[in-house]
C-alpha cells in the first residue's frame, strides 16, 4: 500500500445536490431565496464575463484568495425560480475546496472577497455547469461566506538537492529539521501516524499534499514508503522536518508514481502507537 498518491485536485464540480428524504425521514430542510434570485438588482456588481455579485457582508480579513489557493466556505445556491439545490448550512458543515477546482463563476467570484465576508454570486449558466448532464441547469445563485482560505505550501528553496547541513542516515536519505518538536516520544515502526505533509519532485512541482486537500493524513508506517519509514520515527510530535528522499526509498521508478528523489515536508501530529 502507498500512501502517497497524485494531488487530486481535477474534483471536477463542487456542487452536489442535497439528497433528498426517504419515505420515513422528515423533509429536508431549505434556506428561503432571496428576494432578487431572479436577476441581480441594478446596484450589482458586474464583471466583464458575466458574473454579477454583491457584497452583503463586510470581511474581517485583507487577504484575497487566487485560484491556487484552498478555501474554506459556507454557501447556499439556488436556482432563479427560488429552488435550492445545494446548502452547507442544511448540511451543517462548511466546505474546503482548491479554488481552481470550481466552477467559473467561483473561480472569478472569491477572489473578490476576504475572511469573514459574505457576497451573492449571479452566474450566467456559461460561467456555471454549461449544460453538463446532471448538473444545476440554468443560471445559479449562491450566497457564499468566505471562512478561511489556506494557501499552498511554497517549493522549498534547496528542493533540487539537500543541502550540506542536511543530516544524512545510513540508508541515503536526508533530513533537516525546520521545527522543533514539543514532543518527547518518537514513533515505531509499526506506529500508526498523523501527518501534514507536502512532496515535491527536485524539478519543484509539487505532485501531493495534505495541507491542499484541506485534512491531515494517518496511516501505519510499515505501510508506506522506504524513505517515510526511516524517517518519521526520527520526529516526535510538533516536529516539523524536510526530507531528501532518494528513488530507492521512494517508488523505485514504479509506473504511474513520482520518479527520482523526491522532497517532503512533514509535520508530525499524532502517534497511536498501538
């Protein structure tokens, strides 16, 4: 079993609708439209492409959001006749998305807003599923509230090779560490882990991350790569390390998987050592 697998970040479309009840279930419950769901009022914003929007709530944030970045939201979308077809709220949880993964009229939209705001988004049908079978038809409104936004981790400077301070362990990997850790006890090798992680190949590209799926990782170390497996038990908790990892402790050239050495960060989180 490998653990690390290609960032996927091609989600496709964000937007599922709201299951509907069964027979024995009480009905789901809906947020009301608003009263200019069916077209955007003449004080509206209107950008070039289409997508009208209006701020409805000032942000406590100053940072705006790119494409590249994660985002945290709650958000309702209807269509112009009143009808909801998707809620965070009805759901009761917020959602992470990378921006880039979203539907046009988002992808345009959240960069306009900071933390803390929240905005009406009107988007033509072009800049939304475009007709896509079993999609939201037509054009959409959504009510977003922007939570948080996280951005994506940086190219570590040394990622084409370690650098002479790194510290080299006996089997050819490298390591060097960016944190300290607040943590006395260092994980086994059949230790269950919970890690946030980032790799990159020595080129710079960055081909998986658990910060930009929005959750931390856990897994066993015995069932992971070579490289993780001599170097994670040299961390205790808090720790924050940077790893050289060369191809035989990595994938050994395996088809589909990354190639060469490759680079990560790694924060330890958790050890379940049972």
């Amino acid at each position: 079993m490998r653990i690390f697998v290609p960032l996927l970040i091609t989600l496709g479309l964000f937007l599922s609708p709201v299951a509907g009840a069964s027979a024995q279930a009480p009905a789901p419950k809906t947020i009301p439209p608003p009263p200019d769901v069916a077209s955007a009022p003449a004080d509206a914003q209107h950008l070039p492409g289409g997508l009208a929007t209006m701020r409805l709530q000032p942000g406590t944030g100053t940072v705006h959001p790119t494409v590249d970045d994660l985002i945290t939201v709650n958000y309702t979308g209807w269509h112009t006749d009143g009808t909801m077809f998707d809620s965070t709220l009805v759901r009761g949880t917020p959602s992470t998305f990378p921006l880039k993964a979203l539907i046009k009229g988002w992808q345009e939209g959240l960069p306009l807003m900071v933390v803390g705001e929240k905005r009406r988004f009107w988007i033509p049908e072009s800049l939304a599923y475009a007709g896509q079978k079993g999609r939201p038809a037509g054009p959409l409104v959504f009510d977003v509230e922007l939570l948080g936004i996280i951005h994506p981790p940086q190219t570590p400077p040394d990622v084409a090779a370690p650098p002479a301070d790194a510290v080299r362990s006996p089997s050819g990997l490298f390591s060097q560490v960016l944190v300290k850790g607040t943590g006395t006890v260092h994980p086994g090798q059949h230790s269950t882990v919970t890690v946030q992680y980032s790799g990159w190949t020595t080129d710079g590209k960055m081909f998986d991350s658990s910060v930009m799926r929005g959750e931390p990782a856990t897994f066993r170390l015995d069932q992971v790569i070579k490289g993780w497996q001599d170097g994670v038990p040299l961390m205790v908790v808090g720790e924050t390390r940077r790893f050289w990892i060369p191809e035989h402790l990595a994938y050994h050239g395996q088809p589909g998987a990354p190639k060469g050495m490759l680079v990560f960060d790694v924060q330890l989180l958790k050890i379940d050592k049972k």
